[in-house]
C-alpha cells in the first residue's frame, strides 16, 4: 500500500510541475475515521465542535485540520517553512475560522444547526477488551445502509477509537436513520 501511495504522491507532484502548480502530498493515518461521526450531518456536527472549541469536539479531527491549516499557510512567502502551526493555531483558537465559516454560509443561504435522526440504534461492548481494529469500509457500508448521504441525517458515530479500553455495557457506536432498520442487520456488521 505504501509503493502504490508513493507512485501516486509522484504522478501528482509531476503534474503539478508540469502545470506549474506546487503540489505537496500529506500522508495520514487512515487505520480509523478522523472523528466520531460518519455521515453528513454527523460530521458537519463534528466539524463544528472544533470550529466552537467544545471541550467534546473530535482531538483527531482537530489535529488534522491545524496540520492541513499549518502546510497550506507555509505556501504563502510570508511564513517560514515550519512555522505554519502557530498562526494556525491562533486563527482557530481566536475563532477567526468560525467567523470565517459562519460568514461562508450565511452567504449560502444562511448557518443552521445540524439536524438529527429520528431514529437511533445503540451498539453495546458484550465483553470487555480493547479496540485492536477498525473496518472504515465496514463503517462506511453501514452509514450507506442507515441511509447516508442521501439522508443527511444518517450515519454512525462511533464512541471507541482505536486503542479504546472496552467495559462491557459500554456504548460503542450509534447508527442512526430516518427508517425504521432492523437491528439485526446492523448487528452483523459488529463483531
């Protein structure tokens, strides 16, 4: 996987110079979601709680968002390559990136709270144990099952990352619908 990453990391770097254009290739870790929500308003909800500075909001998603903020500011001659991070950090910590936000979508018709489903189904640890493995494909199939995007509400938002020391009873994840779904095929997706 990481060859076939590197050829295409090369063939848009030649592109970019071909074009003209300067090209920087970010490799991310992809062994998880990057926050908790899987579906369009779910993710808009977490994409918020970062521009908010909530104390839930997504650490992961936040970081990701401050390492693509930082290399994109140090495109810019006036910021030194490695010194990105700062002024990142300060435009979203001062909420200059909510504001920036907020003014995008009143100029597209206007900011709203994120809806929700009608109907949430809870996905409950029957043992303890620890979080080893996480099938985005499988994540995504079921986001698609519960009606995602076409339903803007539906989706899954998960609540043990990678690493997460399970108890039993404890929520794992929620998928949520406009539709009534069968539970039990939703319980085939969870080991």
């Amino acid at each position: 996987m990481e060859n076939s990453a590197n050829v295409l990391k090369n063939y848009l770097e030649n592109i970019g110079n071909a074009l003209g254009l300067s090209i920087l290739v970010i490799f991310t870790d992809d062994s998880q979601p990057v926050g908790r929500g899987i579906g369009p308003a779910l993710e808009a909800k977490d994409v918020l709680a970062v521009l908010q500075r909530d104390k839930n909001a997504p650490e992961d998603l936040r970081n990701k968002a401050l390492l693509l903020a930082e290399r994109m500011l140090e495109f810019s001659p006036q910021v030194q390559p490695g010194s990105g991070l700062k002024p990142a950090t300060t435009i979203l910590d001062s909420r200059q990136a909510l504001k920036k936000f907020q003014a995008i979508c009143e100029a597209q018709g206007g900011m709203f709270t994120p809806p929700t489903a009608r109907f949430t189904h809870h996905i409950i640890a029957k043992s303890e144990g620890k979080v080893v493995a996480i099938d985005n494909r499988r994540l995504s199939r079921i986001a698609k099952l519960a009606g995602a995007p076409n339903s803007k509400v539906a989706g899954v938002e998960l609540f043990a990352l990678l690493n997460t020391v399970i108890k039993k009873g404890q929520p794992l994840c929620w998928w949520m619908t406009l539709y009534r779904v069968a539970r039990r095929c939703m319980r085939l997706f969870f080991i």
